[in-house]
C-alpha cells in the first residue's frame, strides 16, 4: 500500500488503497482510540458524510457552475473518504455494491420523458 504523508504527488489507488489509506490517517490521529474527540462510529461518519456533501452544494448555490474550481476537488475528496470509510466500519466492500448498482441500473427502464 501506499502511504500518502503530505505534499502532492501522483499516486494511483483503487477503493481498497484509498480506504486503507483513510484508516491508517485516522489511526494516526487517535480517533479510534476509545475517548476519542471524534470517535468513528458508523453513525458519526455518516453525519460527516452528508455535512460534506452539503459543502459540495454550497459550490453551487444561486449558480450552475461552481464558485471555486480550485476547492472543489477537496471538497468531493471529503465526501470520498468518509464514504470509503463508512464502507469499511459497516464491512461493505464497495467495489462490488457499486458494479452491483451498476448491473442493476443497466436493466433498468428509464423514462424517457421528464415528467
């Protein structure tokens, strides 16, 4: 695995790089660690999770395009981590419910209208 420790570089994980990669980050951190200030429990990150994405809309309020391209990227990085994260504290492995999602959406019937 790779260890990301700072500064920017080019790396190419795939989801189970990048998750262990959040875990060892939060690790290094103590939020696992009992007492912790921000302990990691499936419910705590899934707050986390959608106060990130509601961060994400913020780049788009009274607007279509984003008000800042270069904070952008971070913010769907924070989304990313927590959903990575989230994943692994409920044992989800979500390389697969994603390709599953993506099987059952091809069968799918869309409308071809917008009602």
């Amino acid at each position: 695995m790779s260890t990301y420790s700072g500064g920017e570089r080019e790396i190419s994980m795939n989801i189970q790089e990048l998750t262990e990669a959040m875990h060892e980050f939060v690790t290094t951190k103590g939020w696992y660690q009992q007492g912790s200030a921000r302990p990691q429990t499936p419910r705590n990150i899934a707050i986390s999770l959608n106060l990130e994405a509601a961060e994400i809309l913020e780049h788009f309020q009274w607007g279509d395009s984003p008000r800042n391209l270069e904070d952008l990227p971070g913010e769907l990085a924070d989304v990313a981590l927590y959903l990575f994260q989230l994943a692994h504290l409920l044992n989800i492995n979500l390389e697969q419910a994603i390709l599953h999602t993506l099987d059952v959406n091809y069968g799918r019937q869309w409308d071809s209208e917008v009602k």
